[in-house]
C-alpha cells in the first residue's frame, strides 16, 4: 500500500491480519478503504454495514490537538519543510499582495444564528484545534466554502451545504480550520497563475540573505525580523516539486484534518469531490470506488496508518492507540 494503494488483494490480507490480531477498527478501516477504492466485494459490503460505527458509539474527542501531537502525527512533510515553515510565517504578508476573495451573499454569522449541528460541530473544530475563526453562512459562496487566514480569520460555508450530513459538514470544517492553523489557508484561494507566483517568491527568497534583498524589495523589508532569521538560516528553497505538487502536498494536512473530524473515508470522498466542483448527488453509491480520485493516495495511507490509529487513540483517551 505504501507503494501502490490500488492493489487490492492486499487489503484482504491486512483485514485478515487485524481481525486475527483483534483488532475491530483497523478491520473496519480496512474494509472502508476497499469500498472507497472499488474493492469491496458483497461478502466485504455486508460487513462493513455490520461494524459501521453508529453516530451515537463514536468516541467523542477529550483533548485538544497541541502542536507537539500535530506535528508527530498529522502534518505532511510539506508542511514540515522550510518552504512551508516560511509560508506559515508570512502568510498574512503574502495575502496582502492577493485579491480579497468574495465571500458570497446574505451572510450570517453561524455563532449567533446559525444552524444547531453546524454550531455544534464548529464547536467541536474549536475546542480540537484550538482556534475561534469567524464563521459565516452565505448564498454564492464561490467554490461553496472560503477560507482566509489572513486578515482575518474566516470561514464561510454556502447554504446549500447544510443539506449534506452532518459528517459532510465535519470534514469541511476540519479542513477549514487546519488550513487556518497551519496558516497556509491562502494556497486554496490563489487561481494556477497566483500560485506559481507565490512559489516563486518563496524561492526567490531563499537565495540571499535577508538584509540585502530588504535593501532591493519593499515586501521584505515588511517582514518580522523571525522571518528574516528564517530566510536566512534555510538558503536556496529546492525540493524537485512543482508548484501545484508542492501546494497539494500542504493541502494533504488539510484533508488528513478533515478526515480526523468526520472519522470516515466515504463522507471525505464526497466532500472533496464537491470541493472539485464535482456533485455527483447525494446517493453514497455515486461515490462508490472514486476514492482514489478525490481522496488521494496520502489520505488512503494516513485513514490506515498507525499514525491516524494512535491520534484518534490520543485525542479520544482511547485504549486502541497502537
């Protein structure tokens, strides 16, 4: 799997070797990752719908998400990298040179008057990743959700997507608010151009020292003297990526957030799939076997990995952490 998720024999197997080992969840992660994929025979469908975890047996979370844990066992190495540390550190000097996006119609704040499961699971984001954006419901939210870190922090979500489960609204929530704490929010508002130019200054950047690009550029006057000191300190930024590999390697921690909030890899396939801009209904067989598609190869990876197992164990006190 961690070489090719889309050799399906081979999730038999780890189902096999977990239900040896007592293993209940990691069964069920397996066979959801076989349904999402396309691998799923009947015998397999039949008992997934059997050990499907019911809303109400879910394990509620306890504890907050503190750096140390999201560090060791959400963020993708993306994040990780010294191109992402200084993303992070200026982002909100990034988003200056930007347009301000529209936000949408009619907005209403979800705090005061919003829909009780969307307050509830905004709520819930809160206390997990310990932040409080503003959050907003609108008519025309362009793309159905904007997320800004900077100026301020913002979320908006269209109306139409209270409609969706609960589940749904979960994962774009996770996903909304790890981009606002990661402070990489900005990569999912840029159009393909702006990208490659923010990359681009990104590198630029690491090619000299600080104070002598400050004396050429107004912008990196403006920065902290931290991000000086981090300009300097990591030299030329290259790591064979693409702009658009570089930035979907950020946006995995995004996803991977998403996929902690809702806990289920049918629910993220469909999200991220309306994200793309491609609503296939309602119906959870519409989805059925395009987890590869609009999940991804690193969400698949993560939904099975002992890292997920043990920060779901971590942030719900759970017994099965291993």
């Amino acid at each position: 799997i961690d070489r090719d998720i889309r050799v399906g024999p081979v999730y038999k197997l780890l189902a096999s070797y977990y239900s040896r080992a007592g293993r209940p969840m990691r069964v069920y992660r397996v066979q959801a990752a076989m349904e999402a994929l396309g691998f799923a025979d009947r015998a397999d469908l039949e008992q997934l719908a059997k050990s499907r975890p019911k809303k109400q047996d879910k394990t509620p979370f306890e504890y907050g998400l503190d750096d140390e844990t999201r560090s060791r066992l959400l963020i993708t190495d993306t994040v990780r990298s010294e191109r992402g540390e200084l993303l992070a550190e200026i982002e909100s000097e990034l988003a200056a040179r930007f347009p301000t996006p529209p936000l949408g119609e009619n907005l209403t704040p979800v705090r005061s008057k919003g829909d009780k499961k969307l307050r509830a699971a905004y709520d819930e984001a809160s206390s997990l990743f310990g932040i409080e954006p503003e959050m907003y419901v609108g008519d025309n939210v362009p793309g159905g959700v904007v997320i800004m870190s900077a100026p301020r922090a913002i979320v908006v979500l269209d109306r139409k997507l209270l409609e969706d489960a609960e589940s749904e609204i979960r994962f774009l929530l996770g996903f909304a608010f790890e981009s606002i704490r990661g402070r990489y929010s900005l990569l999912l508002l840029l159009r393909s151009k702006q990208r490659e130019e923010l990359v681009s200054l990104l590198a630029r950047l690491g090619r000299g020292r600080s104070a002598k690009q400050a004396k050429k550029s107004k912008f990196v006057a403006s920065l902290s003297r931290r991000a000086h000191k981090l300009i300097d300190r990591i030299g030329e930024l290259d790591d064979g990526l693409s702009a658009d590999e570089w930035i979907d390697g950020v946006v995995a921690t995004a996803r991977r957030a998403g996929l902690l909030m809702c806990d289920d890899l049918a629910t993220a396939t469909r999200a991220l799939a309306r994200l793309s801009g491609e609503d296939l209904g309602r119906s959870e067989a519409a989805y059925a076997g395009l987890g590869a598609v609009f999940c991804g190869p690193d969400l698949v990876r993560f939904y099975l990995s002992v890292a997920y197992n043990q920060l779901r164990g971590v942030l719900a006190d759970s017994q099965d952490a291993s």
